[in-house]
C-alpha cells in the first residue's frame, strides 16, 4: 500500500494495517470515488463495498423497511448551476449569431435570467415545467428586442442540449451503482434534465419529471406516482433529495421515509426531522450497508 491514506482517515503504517482497504491487485479492478465500491471488470459480481467512516444521522430510519428508492436530480446527483450558467452563455451566443438585437438587449445571463424570473409570474401554469418556462422567456426576449419569436425552439433546443452535459459528483456513479444493485430507483425531480441524455438511464427503473406528470414537489401525488410505479407502498420507498422543504420534508409528508442530502451543512428549518442526514452521496450508501438491507 505504500502508506497511501485510506479512506477511513488512517495513513502511513496505520493505512497498511487498516481493514477499510484490503490489498487487492489494481488490475482488473477498479477503486471507484475513493473506496466507496470495487467493481470487478471480468464479469464477476462487484466485491463487498467499502465505505469511509463518517458521522451520519440515522437515529429514526428504518432500513429493513425499504423496497424502493426514489431520486432527486439537480443538486443531488450533479451541481445544476455550473450546468445553467454555462448553457445560458451557450444560448447567448446563439443569440449574438442568430439575433443579435435580442443578444444586445440581454448580453449577459444576468439579464437572462431576470426575464425568466417574470416569466413565472406572467405564466404561473407554467411553473412546473421550467423547460417551457426557459422556452417562453427566450420568446419574449425575442419580441421585446423585434427579433423573430419563431427562433425561439431553435434556441431552446440549443440550451436544452447543453443542459444536460452536467458533471455528476465524484461519488455519484458508485453510489447509483450500490442503490440500483439494492433497490429498484426512480428519479423524481422539478427539474428538466433527461436521464438517458445524461448518461444514466441504466440505473433507474423510471424516471417522473414534473413538466411530463404535471405536478411538482412538493405535491404528494409526484411521490405517490412514483410508488405505483414500482409497485410498492408510499412508506415502503426512501426519498434522497438535497431540498428540505421540496424533497425530504414534501416525502415525508407523502408518507415515504428522507433521507437529506446536505452538502452544505445547512441548519434543518423544519419542526419534523428528517429520518436521516447525510453530506454526501458516499455516507448515503454506508448507511443503507447494514445488516438489514435486503439482498
């Protein structure tokens, strides 16, 4: 080993001795986000993970209760603004070729971002689909600056595309890996990211988007319909979602157990807690490795 630090914290002679890292041959092998799970290229089945120690809530969870996991997206498994900030720059310089008055009128995402803003109130049946939401505000910046209204489907296109070139978090991949080899997933999320497009689509069973349902987060009925999707009982799913109020606290109130991505350490600000907090996607899966994780 080298002295190389395991994940666990140990380093030097400790690490060498350290179970969390047991000695195995790089090749064919994968150490996949940092001693989260060994993948066996050949064929095998995946060796036991292995997950670094941290502190994690889990007083109130039930574990042996769970058949079905459900998902959050954005901020979940990748970090969304990184991915807007660069779409809209993307779309403005779609605008700069296609439309230039409308790229003069908003030349910075600033600008972009506040005509959306009124979008919301101008069309508040719009408000669960923040594609058309996207689509209708780059309308009306196209008819506010005399350009035509038409190269607005083109230009949503464009953005829509880049929208989904996200970057997932480093544990992201290994930790879709370990739920979906447990449980059946699926995404649920308000936003309009596509999973297939995104690269992911094999690990979910389905994925329900608010602008496909028809209804958003918090609204109960967008978890229940996740349930029937698999077939199981409301309180038989756990939700994993970064938002307190839109994910743990509305699946809560669905009648699913939460678990709450806080990677920012951020103060709960609800009375109800959640059934279980972690940092990051790494500490979800060490929790739900116990013994009485169904197989």
């Amino acid at each position: 080993m080298n002295g190389r630090p395991c994940p666990c914290g140990a380093a030097g002679a400790l690490a060498q001795r350290c179970r969390h890292m047991p000695e195995i041959p790089a090749s064919p092998r994968l150490l996949a986000a940092w001693g989260i799970l060994w993948l066996d290229f050949s064929g095998h089945r995946p060796l036991p993970p292995v997950f670094p120690l941290s502190t994690v809530s889990a007083a109130a969870i039930d574990i042996s209760r769970i058949r079905a996991v459900t998902l959050d997206l954005d901020d979940t498994l990748w970090p969304i603004w990184p991915t807007i900030t660069r779409a809209e720059a993307v779309l403005l310089q779609w605008l700069t070729a296609h439309a230039p008055a409308t790229a003069a009128l908003y030349a910075d995402t600033t600008a972009l971002r506040a005509i959306r803003h009124q979008m919301v109130n101008l069309r508040p049946d719009l408000q669960h689909d923040l594609g058309a939401l996207r689509r209708e505000s780059i309308r009306l910046a196209l008819t506010r600056a005399g350009d035509d209204a038409a190269l607005a489907e083109p230009a949503f296109d464009l953005f829509f595309a880049e929208r989904q070139r996200v970057e997932l978090f480093d544990d992201a991949h290994a930790a879709l890996v370990f739920l979906s080899g447990r449980y059946p997933v699926v995404a649920v999320s308000n936003g309009n990211a596509d999973v297939h497009r995104v690269g992911i689509g094999h690990y979910f069973k389905a994925s329900i988007s608010a602008h496909e349902f028809g209804v958003a987060k918090p609204d109960p009925r967008i978890f229940h319909a996740a349930a029937s999707a698999l077939g199981v009982a409301p309180h038989e799913v756990l939700h994993v979602g970064d938002d307190a109020t839109l994910d743990a606290l509305a699946a809560m109130t669905a009648g699913m157990q939460a678990v709450w991505l806080n990677m920012a350490q951020k103060a709960w600000p609800h009375d109800t807690p959640p059934h279980a907090t972690v940092a990051s996607l790494t500490e979800l899966c060490r929790l739900l490795d116990g013994p009485a994780v169904p197989r």
